[in-house]
C-alpha cells in the first residue's frame, strides 16, 4: 500500500495523520465530515484525498503526475464529483433546474476549485445547492465507479443544502455503495443536519500558524510579494490560508474603501451618510459585498487595537482608538463577528448592519446610541 502524503495543504498536521493513517490501514470512512473556519483547508484537503484514492503511483500518493492525477486537476476524473453552492439566474435555469449555460458555469467553477482550492468564489445573489445536481451525483454514485476503485464525491458547504437536496443526499448517504467516499465540508457545524453528521466522522481543521501561512505563501500566491504585503496578510487573515491568498490577490479592492468609510462614519456619527452604506450594501441583497466589507472592517479595526500597522490612510489614525480599553475591544470584536455570522446565515442585511452600527457606537464611543 501506498503512502498517502498531503503536498499542498497548509498545516492540519492532526488531520494529516487521521487520514494518512487509515488510508495506510485500508479503514477510510465511506463519509467524513470536514468543519472548521473558511480559507483553512477542507477543500485542500478533500482534494488531495480524493486524488490520493484515485492515484496510479504505487509508492506515494498522490503524484500530481500519472493519468489519473492529472484528470483530477483538469475536473476530467468520471469518478471525481464536486458540489457546491451555486447561484443560477436568468437562462442559467429551465424547468430541469439547471439549464446548459448553467452546467457551463458549475463545470467552469469547479475547475476553479478543483485547482485552487484555497480560493474564494464571490456570489452576487444568495448561492445554494441545487436538488437536480444532487440527483445527477446520485445516479452516477450508483452507476459505480468507472476508471478508480472507488467514486469520491466531494459537498462544500453542505450547510447550504436546502431540504429537498439534504433529502436526496440522504437517500445515498444513508445507505451508500461500495467503494464511495463522501467528503462533507462546512464552515457551521451547527447548521448541518443532524441526519448527516450522525454519518459521518467528524474532522475538525483549526486556525492555522502565522509562519506555516508564509512559509506557503511562495508556491500558493500568484504574484511576488514583498515582506510587508506578506506579513500584512498573515496578521489580517487570522489564521485562515484562503482570506491570506484573497487579501494579497485583491490588496485595493472596494471593500478595503468601504470598510474603512464604515469606520470613520462611526466615529463620527454620521447617520445621514451611513443610512446611503447601508442602503448601498444592503442593495440586492448583495451578501457577498457585505460580508467582505465587514471582514475588512474587523481587520482594519484590529490593526488598529493592536497599532501594529498604518492606518487607512485619509480616514482614521490610531490615535482615536488609544482609549479604547481591551473589554471595549473585544466587544467590538464579537460585535464583528456576529454580524459577519448573521449576514452568512443570510439574515436581513439592512437589519443586520444597523444593529452592527449602533453596537460599534456604543462600545467606541461608550454610551448608548440609536439610529435617527
């Protein structure tokens, strides 16, 4: 047997061996839940796995280089089946579900993830699973295997699943053939049905080091880097491989600025112009740019706490968080993080953002504040 080795994923060295270790004893799970915080290698690590399974190499796996590696990467394996939350719109829809531009974009997608799988996809409406591509992985898991000893179906974000797709997973979880493998990835573990996780072996990915971050920060980038923009990074994405490989692919995106404009409109209290924010951000029911925004507002705010960076320039200096105690910083921390919470649950966005706003008021400036 084949030693099972993970190349490209960052840290989880706990994970590594859980796997690697029943790979070598012959004793994988037909279903594995994988849960922990996003960017921090779930998919990395499904892939890696999966290709390991379906590698020809007979004295480690996986290659990266027979046949069967190489139709992994290009999403080209019969036996490899990706899902995740997509958002199908317009003539991406007909009365199947999913139309032909449709499968179009989910194959393009998920190329993209199969190959970068520390990548982020942005959705411009509320993503979700969609029951007909549940019911084509189905079948095929049925059909069995075609070219590998077994059929690997990999579910990002199986927390997204709707009733009706849970329900159709279930039917092959529930009672799966032989030689499958169900790798079930969440960034809430608490939101994932109960019926799923009861079948599943339960994998926990925690934050990972600083210094494995930059030590991989070299092979995974697509761009030099210079030691300031690395180290940046590292500390704003805390601990979380994918928000380091998005803040460094996109250093000045519109996010920074609006986050940075939140803040100082906090600090100021500028109802009239936060009430334009929110209804801006809050357009559409654009969840995506909110959540980015408030991410970016946190890492901005916690450069700020700990002064251990410039400030945005033009907006705010650190002065005006010198008398913020750490009690007051923390809550702001947790307020952040509820709202981030909440717009992922896909709560009302407008709600949501006042709430955030009248919370960071009150704990930046220390008294009770309402919106006029």
């Amino acid at each position: 047997m084949p030693s099972l080795i993970f190349k490209n994923l960052v840290g989880q060295q706990r994970v590594q061996d859980v796997l690697s270790a029943a790979y070598a004893n012959g004793s994988l799970a037909h279903a594995y839940l994988f849960s922990g915080e996003s960017g921090t290698g779930k998919l990395q690590a499904a892939v890696e796995l999966a290709m390991g399974v379906l590698c020809k190499n007979p004295e480690q796996v996986p290659c990266y280089s027979c046949e069967s590696c190489r139709k992994v990467l290009h999403f080209a394996h019969p036996d490899l089946h990706v899902v995740f939350p997509v958002y199908l719109h317009g003539d991406m829809k007909d009365s199947d579900g999913i139309s032909a531009k449709g499968w179009e974009q989910i194959a393009k997608d998920s190329r993209k993830l199969v190959n970068s799988p520390y990548a982020t996809l942005n959705y411009k409406g509320i993503p979700n699973i969609p029951v007909a591509w549940m019911r084509d992985v189905n079948h095929a898991v049925l059909r069995g295997a075609i070219e590998g000893p077994m059929s690997i179906i990999i579910i990002d974000s199986v927390d997204m699943m709707n009733k009706e797709s849970a329900n159709t997973m279930l039917k092959v979880l529930e009672e799966p053939p032989e030689n499958t493998i169900f790798l079930c990835l969440t960034d809430k573990h608490h939101a994932v049905l109960p019926t799923i996780i009861s079948r599943c072996q339960n994998l926990r990915f925690g934050y990972v080091g600083d210094a494995q971050i930059s030590d991989a920060l070299s092979r995974l980038s697509t761009r030099e880097l210079s030691g300031e923009e690395r180290d940046q990074a590292v500390r704003y994405a805390m601990g979380s491989v994918g928000r380091t490989l998005f803040l460094l692919e996109n250093p000045a995106t519109e996010w920074t600025v609006q986050a940075a404009e939140l803040l100082r409109l906090c600090m100021e209290e500028d109802w009239l112009a936060l009430a334009d924010m929110i209804d801006t951000l809050s357009a559409r029911e654009n969840f995506g740019a909110c959540e980015q925004v408030l991410i970016h507002f946190i890492y901005q705010v916690r450069e700020l706490v700990l002064k251990r960076g410039p400030a945005p320039e033009k907006y705010i200096t650190s002065t005006d968080f010198q008398s913020l105690d750490t009690p007051r910083a923390d809550d702001l921390f947790r307020n952040c993080r509820q709202a981030i919470a909440a717009i992922r649950a896909r709560g009302n966005a407008s709600l949501v953002l006042v709430n955030f706003i009248i919370a960071v008021m009150e704990t930046i400036h220390g008294k009770k504040r309402q919106a006029y």
